[in-house]
C-alpha cells in the first residue's frame, strides 16, 4: 500500500537523487513503480511502427510499450533519507537524456539482463564517465538461466569494488534490497 504523504518532511537531513538505469527492457520502469511510495510518474508510451528496426524486440516480443522521457519515483528508507529515482529511456539514442537526468545524481542503480549483457556495455561506460557511483541488480527474467553473481560480474570486467545483487524489478523487497545496497556503497565511497 503506497504511504499517503505527499511531501517528505522538511527534518529530512537527506535526499538524494538517484537513477535507475539500463538498456531497452531491462525493467526500469517495473522497478521504479514497485517500490515507489508516490504514484509513479511513468512516460510509458505504446511502440508504434517507427520504433521497427530501431529497437530490438527480439528479446522481449511481449513488450508494447517504451518509455519516451523517463519515470519518477520516491522511497523514503527512514527519517533522514529519501531517494528520488529517475528512470532512464533504455534506448542509446536517447544518450543526452540520460546525461541530462545525472546532474545532481548520487549514484545509479543500474540493471542488466544476463541474457544480453554486450547491450549494458554502452549504459556502464557512460555511468563511469559520469562519476556516478553505482551497483549491479542482475534482474532475472522467467524462463532464463539464473546465472551466477561471479559470472556477471567477470562477464562485465567489473572491478571487485562494484557491488552486483539480484534485484527482481518485480519485488518491492528485492528493489529495498538492491537500493539498500547503492545507498551503502554510496557512503563507503564517501568515507
């Protein structure tokens, strides 16, 4: 149930800006709406025929809609902090979005799909480039192999300092978690 506040209260000591990033049909939008406490703002639009031969539907036939601005949520995890999460579009031609939408970040939570990791290669370089510290949430899909955390991480040359979790953008308590984990990683490169 989503909590009836509107506004966090103003004794908040943090809020922190946030992205969820990733490619095309990883689940950002999933993960954002599952556990924001607001009514998500979500620009889902549906796919028409000018996204054909654009953007690969090969991997998620079922998908009919695409996120065309990016999606806004809010978690708060106790009395002095929030998350504001900004949902990214996954498509690479919508680079300056993203670039746009890190100003004043402070991290990312940054999903992949195991099954087609060569397309988070792009989405990783640019959210180093930026600076953002972020973590991996390996988001698993029905129906696939349920690859193990080591391999992810060797298969994306990530360094050991990376956090990489499962995260099923499905669960409320499985996004806590993987959001959990970006908010400590966060403080630990602060320290």
């Amino acid at each position: 149930m989503r909590s009836v506040t509107v506004y966090p209260d103003p004794g908040f000591l943090s809020a922190v800006k946030t992205l969820v990033v990733g490619h095309f049909g990883v689940g950002k939008t999933t993960c954002i709406a599952s556990i924001s406490e607001i009514d998500p703002l979500l620009t889902e639009e549906e796919m028409t025929e000018a996204s054909v031969g654009v953007d690969d539907l090969s991997r998620t036939p079922r998908k009919r809609t695409t996120t065309v601005a990016m999606d806004f949520g809010r978690v708060t995890f106790d009395d002095d902090l929030v998350l504001y999460l900004f949902g990214t579009p996954g498509q690479e031609r919508f680079k300056e979005m993203w670039v746009e939408l890190s100003r004043g970040a402070m991290g990312a939570l940054v999903l992949v799909d195991p099954d087609r990791l060569p397309e988070s290669f792009p989405l990783l370089d640019l959210v180093e480039r930026l600076g953002l510290g972020h973590v991996i949430g390996v988001n698993h899909f029905d129906g696939t192999y349920d690859y193990p955390l080591a391999e992810v991480r060797e298969a994306l040359s990530l360094p050991a300092s990376t956090p990489v979790v499962r995260c099923d953008v499905r669960d409320r308590r499985s996004v806590t978690d993987a959001l959990v984990t970006l908010v400590r990683h966060l403080l630990s490169l602060i320290d």
